[in-house]
C-alpha cells in the first residue's frame, strides 16, 4: 500500500495499461518530456519512448483525428485534451465520429480510445479553462463518461476505459491532483458503470461526482455531529453506464435524495437522475429531491467569486438541514 496523488495516480494508471498492454499509446501536447502542464503524466516518456508517448501540436481536432484513426487501425490510444473546455473545439470528433463508428460500419470498425481532460472549476483559470462540462458528453449516444475522485479509483477506472472497446471519456478534476490517498500495490482494474457508497446513512441519500465527493462528505459528518442527521454519501464515478441499482438502492433506504453538481443548474448531471427516480423511485421519496448546483452562468476568475459559486460544504449543510428540518 502506497500513498499517492491523485495527480501520480494518472500516471501509474496509465502506465500500468502501457505495460500490459503494447498496442496501448498515449498522445497529446507536451504529454511527453514536459510530462504534462498539470505534471500528471511524468516518466511515461522515458518509461516507454517516444513511439508510445508522443507530443502533438497545439490542435485538438488533429490529436482527436490521430487518436480515432490509431483506434480504427487495432492500437488503443490515450489522448489528451488539456481542458475540457477545449471540447468545443473538437466537438465533431466526440459527437459525431468517435461514438457512431462502430454503429455506423455494423462493428466493422472500432474506436476502443480514451480521451482523458483536466475537468472543473477551482483554480482561478477563469470562464474558458475552468467549465465541468461532463453533461456535454453523456448525452451523446455512444460515449463512455466516467469521473474518479481517489487516486485508487483513477486507476482502477483508467484500466476499464483502456480495456473497453468503445470511446471513454476520463474526466479528472483538476482541483484533486493535488489530494493523496492509500493506493494498493499491485494491478487495479475497476468497472465502468458502477457507483460507489462512500459513507452509509439512514437520513438521506447525498450523490456527488469528482470534486464534490469529499465535499459531501465533510458535509456528512458535519450533519452528523450538528443536527444529529445521519446523511448516505455515493460516488457516482460513472455517469454512462450509471449505476442505477446502486443510486436507488439507496434511496429505497433512506428515502430522501439530493445531488451536489458542479455542472451549471440546466441540464446538468443530477437532473437527470432526479428524472430517474421520479419515474422508478417515487414512492419511495418523503420529500422532493433537491439540486445542489453552481448557477447558470460562466465561471468567475476571481477568487472570491469562484468560491462563492462553486457548491461548498456549507452551503451542502445548509441545504440539506433546511430541507429535512433538521
């Protein structure tokens, strides 16, 4: 058992799949000797050369179309996209190439790639380097979307993207590089589509993603300790395929439900699992689900304001407090 950075975590995952794997390459701009703008792909360059690892120009449309034609030719490429912000600039690609290939060719060719991007708000890069844009991807039939909070699911759910024969998304949150966490030693392969409890509760079910499962869980324990309020915390890590055994299971126990998102309020993420269970789960809820998002607006650069709209844990307390009359 190591203790390792969410940051290192992106690079062992992806070196653990290089090794195993050699038709596994990685590509994107200054990946390679630079290991990276955010350091998170350090030593895969001297580990495994500059044919597996290789720079790109500044151009995601031409590491998109390197790594699709790579993908359809029987390699299983790793590229990155710097920002997801970036996303925009090669939305064909994500929305109309990538996820329709094998549907459209009848499985004659496949796209087994995984595009992973530096995802969400945090650290003052302002409206156009800062957006969690994850909803922009799971409405695209065909696409993988998945978005780890620990280092150990980092690698764990890069070795299931790796090995999956369709396009994952692999959104890592750019405020987490910086967290540690217990890794095991060893090869670690997760699932795709699979949700995780964090925390076991009675009171009320909480589902975050990324950047907001440890905030939820702050928020948990601080529920518990000030209002006696004992709050169920899941991990939904996956969002395509979602887990919706586990997500209505726990609803099912504690009978109420509330999302924390870092996604703008229209049509982000937790909507649509509210829809969900509206249509499965009504019975089971005691009060209405409650939306913890950012505002509808594009993200500040300023410190003060980027905190402010960001979901925090106080603002997790307060909400949940109110709505159960804690």
């Amino acid at each position: 058992m190591a203790e390792l950075t969410y940051r290192d975590a992106v690079a062992r995952g992806i070196a653990q799949e290089m090794a195993r794997d050699p038709d596994v390459v990685f590509l994107g701009e200054d990946v390679a000797k630079a290991g990276g703008v955010f350091k998170a792909t350090v030593g895969l360059y001297d580990q495994f050369g500059p044919l597996r690892v290789r720079d790109t120009p500044i151009s995601e449309q031409a590491i998109l179309g390197a790594a699709m034609g790579a993908a359809m030719t029987g390699l299983k490429p790793i590229a990155e996209i710097m920002f997801s912000d970036f996303f925009a600039v090669c939305f064909d690609y994500i929305a109309n190439e990538f996820p329709k290939s094998r549907y459209m060719s009848n499985g004659q060719t496949k796209c087994p790639l995984v595009v992973r991007t530096g995802n969400g708000a945090g650290s003052r890069f302002g409206a156009q380097h800062s957006q969690s844009v994850e909803n922009w991807c799971m409405m695209i039939p065909g696409l993988k979307v998945v978005a780890p909070s620990t280092p150990t699911d980092v690698i764990g759910l890069m070795a299931a993207a790796v090995r999956d024969p369709d396009p994952v998304i692999f959104f890592e949150h750019k405020s987490l590089y910086p967290m540690k966490g217990e890794v095991p030693d060893g090869e670690i392969v997760d699932a795709l589509g699979t949700a995780r409890t964090v925390r076991t509760g009675t009171d009320a079910t909480i589902l975050a993603l990324a950047l907001m499962v440890p905030r939820a869980l702050e928020a948990a324990e601080r529920l518990k300790v000030e209002h006696g309020v004992d709050c169920e915390v899941v991990d939904v890590r996956s969002l395509v395929p979602l887990d919706t055994q586990t997500i209505l299971g726990s609803v099912g126990r504690t009978h109420r439900l509330f999302t924390v998102e870092e996604n703008p309020r229209l049509c982000g993420w937790g909507a649509e699992i509210v829809s969900i269970v509206a249509d499965e789960a009504f019975y089971d809820l005691d009060g209405p689900p409650v939306r913890i998002t950012t505002p509808h607006i594009p993200l500040p650069a300023a410190d003060i304001l980027e905190d402010m709209v960001l979901p925090t844990v106080e603002r997790i307390v307060e909400r949940v407090q109110r709505s159960l009359g804690a």
